[in-house]
C-alpha cells in the first residue's frame, strides 16, 4: 500500500515589532511599491521568488526564526520603519485637486471589467484589456480619486502556457487557492459572508464577495462557487473567458447586476458608472430596474442611468463584441425583467444593432451611456463608424464617440534601475508624470550612463530568457546539443541586437510579417558581425486555431537550421515575463493589420524604459511618433488586398531594419545616435502616454460632466428626467417629417467685408424653433482646417408648423470657400450636441 501525503502549512507567529507586515502582504500597492517588495525579499529572497511575489504566501511560509532575527535586526527594521511610514503616507494621501469634486463621503467612481492585471499574484486577467484595467486602478490609487472596481473572482484565471517539442501550445489551466490570494471575504456585523444575489433563469445564484485592497482602490470580486449554488451555477465564475455562450451570458449577468447589487448593499454610491468593455452592461437594466421601482417610466430611467454611464470599447475586432440570440436572452433574462417590469422586447431593443435580432453588448452600452470612447484616436474614429448606427444621421467623424488614448501605469512598468536613476536625479518627477516639458530631463541624463543602465536591463532580461528556455527544454527532453545552439546569443560574450514582439497570437497582429521574405529575415539576423536575437511571446487563445497555428510556425522558424539560436520563442507570457521583456529589448515590434490595433500598450513600456518603437502606425504609435523617437511602417490602403499589403508593409519593415536600425546600433559612434533617438523615445512617451495623464482625461472631459448631468436629472424624484425623456419621445415622433430648405438668394460671390445673408425655412412638424439648432458651416478644401459654424435665429413662423431662420455672417476665409446648412435636435440636456443621432441639410437651392 502506498503512502499519502497531507499537506501542512507551519504559520509564524508575526513579532510584535513588525505587525504591519500583515498590512503590507494584503495590499496589492506591492504589485507596483518596489520598497514594500525589497523589504520582503531581505526577509527571504528564494521564499519571495518560490511564492511568485505573493507576498501573503511569503509571510505565511517564513521561517519564524528568520522573523524573530528580522525583528532584531536594526538595517532591517530602519528599512521596515520607512516602508510602513511610507505606505501610512500613501494610503491618507489627499486627492489631487481635479479630482475633488468627485470625493464626497460614501461616493465612488464604480469601474466594471471583465479582468484586472494588477500583479501576477491576483492572476484574474488574461492580457491588454486586463491589464489596463489594473494600470487604470493603480494610476487612480495614485490620484487618489475614490475608484470600487468590480470584477469577478475566476477559481482559474487564464491558462499557463506551454509548448511542447513540436510547438503544440498546451494550455495549464490552474486552480486557485483564495486563502493564499490578497484578497479578503467580506462579512457582515455577525460575522457571517455577505451575498448578493442574482436571477438567472428559472434559479437564484448566490454570489459571495471578496475585497481586494490596492492602495487607495478598492475591488469587489463576485464569487459563485460556493456550495448553496447547484453545480451549473457554481461554475460561472470557474475560468475566465471558459465555457460556452450560456456561461458567457451567465458571467455577464453576474458581473453586471450582481456588481450593482453588490455595491448597493454594501452602501457604497457611486457618482458615476465606467464599464470597461461591454461585458458589464446587464448593470445598466438593473440600475433602471431602481427607478422603474419608483415609478419612473422606463425611457425616463435610461436617461438618468445613462447620464452616469462612461463606455470604454477596445475592439475593433468583431469577435470582441458579444452577441447574445434572442432565445437565449429570453432563457436566461426572462424572469429577471418580468420582476423589473419590463419585458425581453425593450431589451431587445435597446441592444438591438440594426435588422441583427441578438442582443448585442456594445450597442446595449452605447445606449445605457452618454459618453463614450474609443481606447486611441484611429481606434475612435474606426469605433465611430463602426457603432453609427447609433446616430444613423451624422457622419462618424462628428458622432458623439470619441476617444481617450490608453496609458501605462509607469511605476509598474518602468524597470528599477530607471525608478533609482530618476529618483536621484529628478526627484519630483513622479508629480510630473503628464509635463512634457518637465521630460526633458531625459536629454541630461550623460550618454554613457544611459547606454551602461539599458545593457544592464538586456542583460537582465537575457539571463531570464535563457533560465527559461532550458527549463522549457528540459521538460521537452530535447538534447542538450541543441538547447546549447538555441540559448548561443542569450549569454555569450559580445554585444546583441534584442528586438522584442510579444503579445496575443491573434491572426490580425501578423506575427510572421517579418518572415514574409523569410531568407532576408535569416540573413539579416545571422550576420555574425551584428548579432541579432528576436524574442518572440505570447499566448494564443486556446479556441482560436489559427492563433495557436501562428505559435507552432514560430517555434518551427525558431528550431530551425537558418534561425535556431537567432529568433527564440518564451513561452507563458504574463506580468512577470513582461516587465522583464519591454525593459530589456533594444526594439520593440508591433505589426498589426490597420487598423484594428486598438490601442496596443507594450510598445509604451518597452518606449518608457528607453526601447525603441519600430511598428506599423496604427493604434497609440501613430500619435506618437515624431520621425526622432523611433520607426514606423506606414500602413497600405486597408482596400488593398490582405497579400498585397502583408507583402509591402514586410518590405517596409525589412528595409527599415536592414537600412536603419542595424546601422545605427552596430555602427554608432559612443553610441551617439542611437542613445539620442531613445531619449527621445522616453522623453516623448512618457508623459503622453501614462496611466495618470488617462485618468486626469476621464475625470475632464467624462467624470465630472456625468456626475453633474446626473444629479441634475435624479434630483426631486426625476421631474426633469421624465421631461427630457418625453421631449426625446416628442423628435422621434416629429423628426421623419421635418425638412429644411433656402427661402432666399444662395450667394456665390461675395465682395471682401461684405456679409452672408441667408435666409432658410424649417419644416418642424409639431416641434418648436427652441427644440432645434439651425446652422450654417462654412469651410474650405482642407481636410485638415475644420468648418467655422454660424448659428441662425429663428425670425418669423411661415405657417402650417414652418419657421423661417436667418441668419447673417462673415465669411472667416479668403478666396474660395464652401458652406453648408443643417438643423438637428437641441436640448440643454443633451450630454453631446448630435446625440438624438438626427439631422436636416439644405440639400439643393430653390427654384
């Protein structure tokens, strides 16, 4: 009979003397505080790297004789001391002033995501969106703007990746063990779990709550695996992005009505609402259920939960907007709305993106909001095309989507040796994180000391590729003769090129583009005299075929004879592997199809460590270059066919490495050249594209706005509300009716200084001069010089519901010059001119 073995866990009693340990460990402010994780390393560096950085593990498996020695210890506990004094100053710090209005007692600003990427220890994320939620977390930590995210706790996060000795990526799917995450379950005053619940179908799933604490932000994790739940329940929040349409739409609802009710009950009131994605947007049916509660009319509690509503879509790609059949919705929904008062139809309606009868998410966001946006500028203009159906009458470029460009949250990313270097010689630069003029500091930093700092960081990141790939050879059994051949430029004497390119195995992000003239890819990285290594990551989602084809082709071109020691492919791509990458490549890659790169981050960490970009123009680069901070690839006419383009813009590329980037590194002069052109990489970067300058954009333009909006439209039990809605009622019933035509001269010269008489009759059709906004825009042959608008006034009522409108104006351009005439809706209320999604031209003079 065999043996078996139980598992024991012998738990240190905390020393008096350094009880804020408890504090530190359950606070994920250590996922970017590098202080509070060097104090853990001194209490024992090889437990720190065993636990994975999890400091709560850490504190749980030391040694308690190593404690009692630490306590003891007056290097240890001086740095102690300062850690602990620091994290007190931190977490009562007082928010900026931007942010103030937005900090009354018990309110919040409420953040919904699918996934949070704060640090590899809360493994809840699977990568860009995730990701971007935990930089958005922590750069609002940092502000100190009141943020509750929302999320849910997946028993396994995303898969662990490995590939086998064929490249087969082969997806580890791991189950957590909550009580050693940094999270706590929060419970009422009798000590017992708190729950929400939520209707799903014909059953009731019980959802309890964990707390995870991130500096100054606050993140409620829902929970259904617990045993009150039947089984099909209990697995809705097992795995993330796992299962099958009927788990998706079950996650969704969890997230988005239970979040909200998870907020209510624990008293928490947010001021304004953000869904990240449009995951979430079963939280905007359950805010109108309040309302309709109180005997609001469902129109009426749209608007003043839309108020409220901030709408981040990051996808331009059509897999990444869920759909949900009808059926479905009704299954699964029924029910739930039956008991709000409302039936599938009206929801149907309010997610329903054309003739398409599913229910789709984003149009269901786009109409539970107010004020959206894309996650770059090419990214909001394609998402304003996209969505217009939303707005059937204004051309994208002026409908009320727009954009915010993505940050990176630069303390977590930025490596250590920058953090010191700045903190020696910039000393406030982390209250000067979106001054541009401030960066400029960067050009001070003397070459020599900016070349010696990034080898260090490649060397750093050269060792950890290295530890990896013979790990990863190990387990696949391949002969030692062969990894030796693979890890040759990983460690060797002699200087390396690292060009960088990791992210998700998608088909859109081209990973093989640089191998489209595969022999001049080879003979550019096997120029002995110019040792080249590219490092190649990322995962493919287990699902998508082609994804995980794109990886064994990688690792095939990797174990070749042309290629083998020249291009390495790491594999499982997370948190950890990334800080190391973006900080020690001396290029970073990005090659998506135009333009459906949303946004893209990595190229901003690898730029904020001193990288250079070389990448096609599209996404967050393409506002970004400057021609002196790095290359790119201007993207073919996306008219083009796909193998046209692939097989140009892999020209372009190839002739930018061969031409100008291996030149500059290998033929510089004291590096010279190449050192200006990353200084210029950081100087610009940085304070353009951080988390905090994001923020600092939502609170601005979105933030503040809604919560005025808001409580204008909730204050005395909704009167203006209920007034707004039955006048948005009033246009759609009218507005098919209304014309708008010239009642005069239509000038086509003009002597200089003298004015435009313009005089045009509207056809309102039960509406009123005060319900519409006629006016004139004037412009000229350049794109790029936007159209002056005129106002007109209305003069006389013609009779039979037409108004005449006059109006008489300076032309603002010399010579040849263009104008046009409209009307659309207006409305004090409306959070954006062009909202009704209505409009009226003059189409042609009269006769």
């Amino acid at each position: 009979m065999e043996s078996t073995r139980f598992l024991l866990e012998v738990r240190p009693r905390i020393p008096t003397a350094l009880n804020r340990l408890d504090d530190l460990a359950n606070d994920l402010l250590y996922g970017w505080d590098r202080d509070v994780r060097r104090l853990f390393r001194l209490l024992d560096n090889a437990l720190y790297e065993r636990s994975g950085g999890n400091l709560k593990v850490l504190l749980r498996r030391v040694a308690q004789s190593r404690l009692d020695a630490a306590a003891g210890e007056p290097a240890f506990m001086d740095a102690y001391q300062r850690v602990v004094a620091a994290y007190d100053a931190y977490t009562s710090r007082r928010p900026v002033a931007e942010v103030e209005p937005l900090c009354a007692a018990a309110s919040c600003i409420a953040y919904f995501c699918f996934e949070f990427g704060l640090h590899e220890s809360l493994p809840l994320y699977s990568g860009g969106l995730g990701i971007l939620a935990g930089d958005y977390c922590k750069a609002a930590s940092d502000l100190a703007l009141p943020v509750t995210a929302v999320g849910l706790m997946y028993r396994m996060g995303y898969f662990r990746q490995r590939i086998d000795a064929l490249g087969e990526q082969i997806a580890d799917y791991v189950e957590s063990n909550f009580d050693e995450l940094p999270a706590t379950v929060v419970r009422a005053d009798d000590g017992a779990e708190f729950r929400v619940r939520v209707p799903i179908g014909a059953d009731c799933c019980e959802l309890r709550v964990w707390r995870v604490r991130a500096g100054n932000t606050t993140l409620l994790l829902l929970d259904a695996d617990i045993d009150d739940n039947e089984p099909s329940l209990r697995g809705v929040t097992h795995q993330l992005y796992g299962g099958d349409v009927v788990t998706r739409i079950r996650q969704e609802m969890v997230l988005g009505i239970g979040g909200v009710r998870a907020l209510r009950a624990l008293g928490i009131d947010p001021v304004v609402w953000h869904l990240n994605e449009g995951h979430a947007a079963f939280g905007i049916v359950e805010r109108c259920g309040e309302f309709l509660a109180l005997g609001w009319t469902p129109a009426a509690a749209i608007e003043a939960v839309a108020a409220s509503t901030i709408f981040t879509t990051h996808t331009p790609v059509a897999a990444g907007h869920d759909l949900f059949d009808a059926g479905l919705v009704e299954t699964e929904l029924g029910g739930y709305l039956d008991a709000l008062g409302v039936d599938t139809d009206w929801l149907l309606n309010l997610g329903r993106n054309g003739c398409d009868p599913c229910l789709n998410m984003t149009t269901l966001a786009i109409r539970g909001s107010r004020y959206r946006n894309g996650v770059s500028r090419i990214h909001g203009r394609i998402a304003a095309a996209t969505e217009r159906h939303a707005w059937p009458e204004i051309t994208p470029d002026e409908n009320p989507l727009t954009f915010v460009t993505n940050g990176v949250h630069l303390p977590t990313f930025v490596a250590l040796d920058w953090i010191h270097l700045f903190d020696t010689r910039f000393t406030d630069w982390r209250s000067k994180l979106a001054d541009e003029g401030f960066w400029s500091c960067i050009d001070d930093i003397p070459d020599h000391r900016f070349w010696s700092l990034r080898q260090d960081l490649k060397a750093q990141l050269l060792v950890e590729v290295k530890r990896r790939i013979v790990a990863q050879h190990q387990r696949n059994g391949t002969a030692w003769a062969t990894t030796q051949r693979v890890i040759g430029r990983l460690g060797g004497a002699g200087d390396v090129l690292v060009l960088g390119f990791a992210r998700r195995f998608a088909t859109y992000k081209r990973a093989l583009l640089l191998f489209n003239d595969g022999e001049r890819m080879a003979r550019l990285l096997s120029d002995e005299s110019r040792p080249v290594v590219l490092v190649m990551a990322g995962k493919a989602h287990p699902h998508d075929e082609p994804g995980r084809t794109l990886i064994r082709e990688v690792y095939e071109r990797a174990m070749s004879p042309e290629l083998i020691g020249k291009l390495v492919l790491v594999e499982d791509y997370d948190l950890a592997l990334a800080r190391l990458l973006v900080a020690g490549a001396d290029v970073w890659i990005n090659t998506p199809e135009y333009p459906l790169e949303a946004s893209g981050t990595s190229g901003i960490k690898a730029a904020m460590n001193g990288a250079i970009n070389l990448s096609v123009l599209d996404g967050w680069w393409a506002e970004a270059f400057d021609g002196t901070n790095g290359w790119a690839v201007a993207p073919h006419d996306p008219g083009m066919s796909a193998e046209y383009r692939d097989r140009e813009e892999a020209k372009d590329l190839l002739d930018l490495l061969e031409r100008e980037v291996l030149p500059s590194y290998f033929d510089r002069h004291d590096s010279d050249a190449w050192v200006r052109r990353a200084k210029a990489s950081m100087r610009t970067i940085i304070p353009r594209f951080n988390s905090e300058r994001m923020v600092l954009e939502y609170v601005r333009r979105f933030y503040l706005p809604a919560a005025q909006r808001a409580a204008r439209l909730t204050r005395a039990n909704g009167v203006e509300a209920q007034a707004f809605a039955l006048w948005k009622q009033q246009v759609a019933e009218f507005w098919e009716e209304t014309f708008l035509r010239f009642a005069g001269p239509v000038p086509a010269v003009l002597a200089d200084g003298e004015p435009l008489e313009l005089a045009v009759d509207a056809g309102l059709h039960g509406l009123t001069p005060a319900d519409v906004r006629v006016e004139c825009l004037i412009g000229t042959a350049d794109l790029n010089e936007p159209p002056v608008s005129f106002a007109f006034a209305a003069a006389d009522a013609i009779g039979d519901g037409v108004w005449r409108f006059t109006a008489s104006l300076r032309p603002p351009f010399p010579g040849l010059q263009h104008y046009r005439v409209r009307m659309y809706p207006h409305h004090e209320l409306l959070a954006h001119p062009l909202e009704m999604g209505r409009m009226r031209w003059v189409a042609a003079n009269p006769e």
